[in-house]
C-alpha cells in the first residue's frame, strides 16, 4: 500500500497526530512570545475543526464534568455583555477572550495519548531557551527588550509566573526520577528557572516563587523535617537579594506602602489616585463596584467605565483591577465568584488525583500558579496565561483516573 492510500487509510490517527504536534509546539512557544502560541494555537483549532476530530470528539465535551465550568466561563461573558456600560469597546474585547477555551477542548481531544508527558517536557525546553537568551542579554551578549531581559519578548509579569511554574515541575521530576543524571538536570533547570526569575523585574513573580517555595524544596528534600526546610525556604527568599534587580523592586515596593501609612486616611489605601502602588486604587474601586452591584456586577469589561464614574476627574483609565477575583467580581457579581471557584475546584482537584503523574503535577502546579499570581494581576485576561490555562484545562482529559461519574455496581446489567 502506498503511503498516500495509506494516510487515507489512517486519517483519523494522522489528524490526531498533527494536532498533537502543534500543540507540542505552542506549549514549547509559550515562554517565547505572544504570536507564535497563537498562531499555533489557531492551527490546532483549524486542524481540530476540519478534520473532523472535535466531531469525533463529542462524547468528551458532551460528559466530561470538568467541560462544564469551562463552558460557564465562555458563556458568562457573551450573557453579560448585554448590559455592559462598554458593550461595543471593552466589553466586547473581553468577550472575545473567550476563544482561548476552544484551545482546551482542542487539547482534550489529544490529552490521552501515550506520549502526553511531551507536551509538559516541551513547555519545559521552550522555558530553558528562553532563560539562555535572558542570561546572554543580562551578560551584554543579547539586547534586552525595553531594557528587561526576558529573554525573546514575553513581558517579565507572565514569564515570572511561566518561570515559577518551571521551577514545580523541575522539583517534581527531581522527586520522581531514578536516573542520576536526569535528576542532575532537573534540578540545574530548577536552578536556572530561580536564576531568570530573580533577573526579571515582576515583583508578582518574587510573591508568588515565594508562596510556593515550600512545595519545591518538599519535592526537593522529601526527607528533611518541615522546620529545616522553612529554614532553607528563609534562605533561599534572602538569596533573593543578591540580585541588585530584586533589591530595587524590593525598596520601591517598600517606598509605596510607607506612602500609604504616612498619607491622609482620606487618601490612601486606594481611596484616592496615586502611582504609589496604584493596584490598592484598583482593588478599592473593585470592592466598591462589587458591593454596588452583587449579584452579576456592571457586566462584561464595564470595570474601566465604572471606576472612572466613581473617581474623580483625571484619573487614568484602567481596564481591569489586576486581580482575578476582584474582576470576577466587578464584572459579574457572585455568579462570577461561583464560575470562578467551580472551575479551579474542579481544576485542582482532579489534579490531585494525579499528582504523582508529571502532566497531573503540571496541571496542579498551574492552577496553584495562576491562583497566587492572580492576587497581583489579572492573569485570566493576559494572552500568555490564557493559553497555559486553556491547555492545563484540556489535559484533564488525559488524567488516568475517570473523570465520568461510573455507575454502581447494582446499576450494571
């Protein structure tokens, strides 16, 4: 049989395959860009579209439970922008936002192979390219983007999150691996991950690595008693410090809370405009829209409109509170407080079921990643994490335990 007959032969093997491959590519891309992900991303949506395997695949959209909160938050913003103050500019942007999640069903249709731990390594190896590229322009060798060396041009705030990730699943494959030599490389990649995330200039990445330090030295020193491995967690925060970069975030994240504590009550925390830490003016004015408007909040990208009602003339305007679940909150009152909750419960607890498998770990780690980092910024909304998130999401398919609730046993012919 020629090859060609036997490609027809084969199509639907031959379809998953190239899409399985793409999407190996997009997770390698992730770290080195905004438009390499997505024009892959938009491949692998054409490739699931066309050939007819999202069709194929309908039994996984139709009845696997963790699809349900992924369809809540496509629906969520398309209902909301009904009665959305920026229907035709903000709020249809957001809206639009909502594509990211046919990456995640795209991915479910590949998620069980074999070969799915690939796609965790590829994430991994595009990280490692781009952490060479920041050291060579922190060394003179490379020129830095608008002056930061995050490597080939993802901004610092989602790399720093990117890296942290890096850092979980380097730890992971150190714990579980048998190899010497392959846990010698883990570990230098965890290392080398720190190392980037430490050049960079995203205090958000600081917090969160900060967070979750004591979940990568446990997978590190599984055998250390928890009072020596919060020392090493202390030691490692304080070697922070020696990058004169984490020095000056530091003192000016000092700076601009100090102005807080020594201006007028009237003023400060939020209350009024300032540059100095101008998040707190954010989440101040989320907290207000949210408590004004409980149950469904002022609708889809309505936060820049109704922050700016409320504040006084002048002020800049700002699109979003850098907050996850503040901008659930103040776009879409306690049901997007719901939506929220119900899809990283859902998340992180099938995750848990796998976490001594690498693509469960990577799953978990993501959630726990995108949900500390979401305190600082709205990661949901940034092009680079929707795309983690839709593909974390997406691979829950490929978790080894059911997903489908399973009849009992009295209920079985």
């Amino acid at each position: 049989m020629n090859v060609k007959t036997d490609w027809f032969k084969n199509k639907d093997v031959s379809a998953e395959t190239l899409l399985f491959g793409i999407l190996a590519a997009g997770f390698f891309s992730m770290p080195l860009g905004t438009a390499p992900p997505t024009a892959l991303s938009i491949a692998a949506a054409a490739v699931w579209l066309l050939t007819g395997t999202a069709f194929r695949s309908r039994e996984i959209y139709l009845r696997q439970p963790w699809c349900r909160p992924v369809y809540a938050l496509i629906l969520l913003p398309w209902v909301c922008l009904t009665y959305s103050p920026d229907p035709a500019g903000m709020g249809l942007d957001y809206a639009g936002k909502t594509h990211y999640w046919l990456y995640a069903l795209a991915m479910a249709a590949v998620a069980a192979r074999a070969d799915r731990e690939r796609l965790v390594q590829a994430f991994l190896a595009g990280l490692a390219a781009n952490a060479v590229v920041g050291g060579m322009q922190l060394a003179g060798l490379y020129p830095p983007t608008n002056g930061w060396y995050c490597g080939f041009g993802r901004g610092y705030s989602t790399l720093s999150a990117y890296l942290v990730l890096g850092m979980l699943m380097g730890s992971y494959y150190f714990r579980t691996l048998t190899d010497r030599r392959f846990r010698r490389l883990a570990l230098c990649l965890t290392g080398f991950y720190f190392f980037h995330l430490v050049i960079l200039q995203g205090r958000t990445g600081y917090v969160t690595v900060v967070a979750l330090l004591p979940l990568i030295l446990r997978n590190i020193l599984p055998r250390v008693h928890p009072v020596r491995v919060t020392a090493v967690c202390v030691l490692l925060a304080g070697l922070m410090f020696l990058s004169p970069i984490v020095r000056e975030r530091v003192q000016f994240s000092v700076a601009q809370i100090t102005y807080h504590i020594q201006a007028d009550p009237e003023k400060a925390w939020g209350r009024e405009y300032t540059d100095n830490l101008d998040r707190f003016y954010m989440w101040y004015g989320a907290v207000r829209i949210f408590l004004e408007h409980p149950v469904a909040g002022v609708g889809t990208g309505g936060f820049q409109a109704a922050r700016l009602a409320m504040g006084k003339p002048g002020d800049p305007l700002i699109a979003h509170p850098h907050n996850d679940l503040l901008y659930m909150a103040a776009s879409y009152g306690l049901i997007g407080i719901a939506v929220f909750i119900w899809f990283f419960w859902t998340l992180l607890r099938n995750a848990w079921r796998e976490r001594e498998t690498a693509v469960g770990y990577f799953v978990l780690s993501c959630g726990l990643v995108v949900l500390v980092s979401g305190l600082l910024n709205a990661q949901i909304l940034d092009a680079g994490m929707a795309f983690l998130v839709a593909y974390a999401a997406g691979l829950q398919q490929g978790f080894s335990r059911p997903l489908t609730p399973q009849p009992k046993a009295t209920d079985r012919p």
